[in-house]
C-alpha cells in the first residue's frame, strides 16, 4: 500500500511536468502493487471481499490507462486515470480494518 500511494505521488507530479517516463515507470510500480494487493489481501472481512475485488480490478485498470496514455505520450489520458486512481484508492482502503494498510 506504501509502494502504490507513493508512486501514485510520483505518476502525478510527474504527469504535471510533463515527464511521461517517469509516469510509465511508475504505473508499473503501481501495477505490481495492486497484483500483490489482489492476491494477499486476506485480512479483509468476508462480505468485503467481493466489494475488494471489484475495486481492484477498477484500480488495475485506471493504472492500465496510466501505463498506456504515458507510453502512448498521451498526458491527458494519464491525467485521467490518476484521477480515477485518486478516487478509487480511499475506496479499497475503506474495505480494510481500519490502519491495516498503514
């Protein structure tokens, strides 16, 4: 969780200055995490587990719009999929016990 917020940080002050390699450099990062968010994350209360997996397949793929706007040097899509990542994140958090993922 560390590791995705953090490249989060990055992607986007990246984004904001136009590095696009730093974004895509970053976006893989990110992707890897939520791989390892989807396949240890058995702290999660039963009936959140559902709710958990659709939201980090919505995660993956708002990092896939990420990795694939900075490769394809297209900052506006990038912008939009750290924002959707921005949005989704307090989201996959709340389906934790609270502090799991500090």
């Amino acid at each position: 969780w560390t590791l995705m917020t953090a490249k989060l940080a990055e992607a986007d002050a990246a984004n904001s200055s136009g590095n696009l390699a730093a974004v895509h450099e970053a976006s893989e990062q990110m992707g890897a995490a939520i791989h390892t968010l989807q396949e240890k994350s058995d702290m999660v209360a039963a009936d959140a587990k559902t709710k958990l997996a659709s939201a980090l397949k919505q995660l993956d793929k708002a990092v896939d719009e990420v990795h694939h706007g900075s490769e394809e040097k297209d900052g506006e899509a990038a912008t939009a999929g750290i924002g959707k990542i921005k949005g989704l994140l307090p989201v996959v958090e709340g389906l934790y016990p609270a502090g799991a993922l500090k």
